[in-house]
C-alpha cells in the first residue's frame, strides 16, 4: 500500500526505461533473498509499477502541440450524455482504429449560436451506446487553477480523459446504434423507465442518483444543501449502498433456500444467500455504471465474501488492508481521489472504535459514537480536499443515513426489478421513495442554514497538519485509559 500510494507524493516521476529496468532488478533481487526479506521489495516494486502507470497515462494525453488539431473520428458515446440548451456533452470512446487519438475524449456538442431563434435544434439526439462518426477539434485537457474547489485537470487525469474536444458543423453521422451487452444504454433504458414509472415525482432527480449514480439532475441548490451538510456521500453509490443490495440479496438467497430438500439447505446454507448477496450487489453496482467508489466497495464485499465462504479467522484490520491493496491494483490512481480516503479512513475509523471493544451496547449509542467519530477524524480531511467543513453535518448524518438506508434505498433497488413487470408495485414503492427523499431534503435545507460562513470556505490545510488534526482525533476517540 505505501510503494503504491507513494508516487503521488513526489512532482516528477523517475522515466519509464529507468523504472523498468529497476523493476528488473529489483525482481532479481528477491529471487536471492530469503522470504522474510521479500516482503522489503515490495515498496519499490509496487513505486516502480505506479510510476510506470503515472507514465503511460501522461504519454496517452494530447500533446500541447497538436491543441486545436482538427480530426474525423469515429467511435461510441460511452456514458450518458448532459443535454441542456446550450447543447450535449459526453464522454467520446474513439475506436482502437483511431491511432495516436487519446482512448477517452471529453466533448462538448454545442448549439449554433447564429441560428435564428425558434428554429430547430442542431445537436441531434444523442444516446448512450450509439457509434458515430464527428468532425472533432481537440483540445489538450487542462484546467484553470483554482485555491478553492474542484481540481479540474486531475478529474481529467484520474478518469484517463487524454482530450477535450468540440463538435465542428460538418458531416456528423450517427453509425449505428447501441450493442445490446453496452452498459451505458441499459443504464440508460433504466432510467428511461423509472421516468415513465416516476418522473413526475418529487425529488426524482435523488432516486435517479440513488438508482444508476445519475447526478445531472442534481440542482446546484442540492449540491449546496449537501454540501453545506455533509451529507454528499450518501448520493455517491459507494458502500452503503452496496451494502444494502447484499443484504437485500441474502435474504433473497435465503428465500431460495425453500425449494430445496433439507439435506441440501444444510449443505447450501451458508454458500448461497452469500453468493446472490454478492450477485446482487454485482449488478446493482453495474447499474451505477461501475464507478470508482462502486468498485472499492465491491471490492471490499469481494473480499468479505471470501473471508467468511474461505471459514478462516482472517482479522478485520487484516481484510482492511487486503482491500485497500486490491484497489490499488484495480485502479492504481485511486490516491488521486478524495473518495478512496473517505471510505477507507471511515471504515477504519469504525474498527478501532468497535472491533476491541467488549460488552453489549445499546444501538443508539453505537450510532452516536459512530457519527461523532467518523465526523471528528474525517473533519480535517474534509478541509484539506475540499477546503470545507460541515458544523451541521453530524446531525444531518444521524437523521439522513437512516432515511436513506431504511426508507428511500430499499424501494428503490426493489423497484429496480419491480419497472420490468406489469403492475404498480414499483409505481407505489418510487413515490414512497421519492416523498421520503423530498422530505429529507427540506430537513436537510434547514440545517444547512445553521453552516457558519467560515466554516464553508477554510484555506488549504497542509498535509502535515490534516495528519496531525487527525491523529489528534483518534487519540481522542480511544477509550479511558489508553
């Protein structure tokens, strides 16, 4: 975890002919070495390796001098487009045929802006799927720089976006439509049948983002109330959520259970309500378009999973760092993103306060204990990636996360299944979720009222004191006498 985590730390990187070849010896190395030494080259081996990833995706950018270069690319939309009336924009995936162009294109189809007014839109429907061919002009991906906010040439860099680009007026030609096996379309008909089960609901913009990780929806007023609140992770489809489909998916294995004669459930009864858990978080986890933090999390239920099928007494500290390594491997730039910390310090934040500790406690304690702690070691992280923190947000959390755990998500992943069958279970179960999720938010507007101004806009924490404030914090959340 610290070879791959430490790359990051450093402003230039070692070049890739010198990595590989310290990659080389360094594997010799450890043929020579006893197996207690081993374990030290796994530092620089896993350095090297992250150092070789930060380099092929720094040579898969558009260079500087080919900005503003003019190209007929083809390829497939490979997310779902924002439309708005200044046009659409959406991620561009150019076919393996395209040669030098970068494999992630960000663009941007904008409307003419000398047409005549009232006539008809030039940005035709774009779906997700579909393959066209356009007349691009790409742009290096680069962003202002900003002392408070979102780091936009990292979100570029994080996500592999080696271009941005605009659509030219030219022969723009809509291929072919989408493969049926593409996930962005059936993300996309998903969410086209929730908006024919619920569209005119309140709040559905919540239960599109709780239901396939769809935010453009999202208000800007939203995102203040969230933000002002502390409570943005509860829309970002990460381990709660997953969470609870697999426990949906237990009890659903359990169900299954039924059909089968009693000597098999003895033999299947702990192999199958595991297996549809994690199935059902699989695919819900698809649905959300596979994103980052949807990936740690199955990542994390993947290994659960194993632990307790494998019937070894693995450690929780232990599956905590077999998870953090496996997302490193899965996704090597995971240090560059704000949610990568969030949920692992949280989750270790919840072992040291529970895993030790002996003796039966009440259930609301837990959850106060619980709140406080994850609120008061998380704080000054918050503030060293977001330049912000929420005074509010430990009440908001102790009345948000159980709406939306027990009264908004559960309707909706049934309702997931419920859209495809005739009748109108899922219509009742989305209007309950989406009454409940309009509510929260008028709860949640109110206490984002009570966010001191200061408090919503700190200056950037050095990385030396965030450490500090939050080693200051666990030491204050250890028990009596420690």
């Amino acid at each position: 975890i610290t070879g791959a985590v430490s790359p990051f730390l450093f402003v230039t990187t070692l070049p890739s002919p010198l990595a590989l070849v310290l990659i080389l010896s360094v594997s010799l190395c450890s043929l020579k070495l006893a197996n207690g030494l081993k374990f030290f080259c796994l530092f620089p081996l896993f350095f090297l390796i992250v150092t070789l990833a930060i380099n092929h995706r720094v040579s898969q950018r558009l260079p500087l001098s080919e900005s503003k270069s003019q190209h007929e690319i083809s390829g497939v939309i490979g997310s779902l487009p924002v439309t708005n009336i200044e046009g659409a924009r959406f991620l561009f995936l150019p076919d393996e045929s395209a040669g030098s162009i970068p494999a992630k294109i960000y663009v941007n189809w904008y409307e003419d802006r000398h047409g005549e007014a009232g006539t008809e839109s030039n940005v035709p429907p774009v779906h997700a799927g579909e393959r066209w061919r356009l007349q691009l002009v790409l742009r290096s991906p680069r962003g202002r720089v900003n002392f408070h906010g979102v780091d936009t040439e990292r979100w570029y860099f994080t996500r592999g976006i080696g271009a941005l680009a605009y659509v030219q007026p030219g022969e723009n030609v809509r291929l072919s439509g989408p493969a049926w096996y593409d996930l962005q379309h059936w993300r996309e008909l998903v969410l086209d049948n929730l908006t024919e089960k619920a569209g005119e609901k309140p709040a559905f913009r919540i239960l599109a983002a709780l239901a396939i990780a769809d935010r453009r929806g999202l208000l800007r007023h939203d995102r203040q109330i969230l933000s002002g609140t502390g409570t943005g992770h509860l829309l970002a489809i990460s381990g709660l959520h997953i969470g609870l489909a697999a426990v949906l998916g237990y009890y659903l294995g359990r169900l299954c259970l039924l059909v089968f004669s009693t000597a098999q459930k003895q033999r299947l009864a702990f192999v199958v309500p595991w297996a549809t858990a994690w199935l059902a978080s699989f695919f819900y986890a698809a649905l959300s378009g596979f994103g980052v933090s949807t990936q740690r999390a199955l990542i994390m239920l993947t290994v659960a999973s194993v632990v307790l099928l494998s019937k070894r007494n693995v450690h929780p500290v232990q599956a905590w760092l077999i998870a953090m390594s496996l997302v490193l491997l899965a996704d090597p730039f995971a240090p560059l993103r704000a949610g990568f910390w969030f949920s692992f310090i949280a989750v270790g934040v919840l072992m040291m306060l529970f895993v030790p500790r002996q003796g039966h406690m009440p259930v609301w304690k837990k959850m106060l204990l619980a709140q406080f702690g994850i609120s008061l070691v998380m704080a000054p992280l918050g503030m060293f990636w977001f330049q912000q923190a929420s005074l509010p947000g430990f009440l908001a959390n102790l009345v948000a996360i159980p709406v939306v755990s027990f009264l908004v998500v559960p309707p909706i992943l049934v309702s997931l299944v419920l859209i495809w069958l005739p009748g109108p279970m899922a219509d009742w179960l989305l209007t309950f979720a989406a009454y409940c999720a309009h509510w929260l938010l008028l709860i949640l507007e109110y206490l984002s009222a009570l966010q001191p101004i200061n408090f919503s806009s700190t200056r950037v924490t050095g990385l030396a004191s965030t450490i500090l404030a939050m080693l200051g914090a666990t030491v204050f959340m250890l028990p009596r006498g420690t």
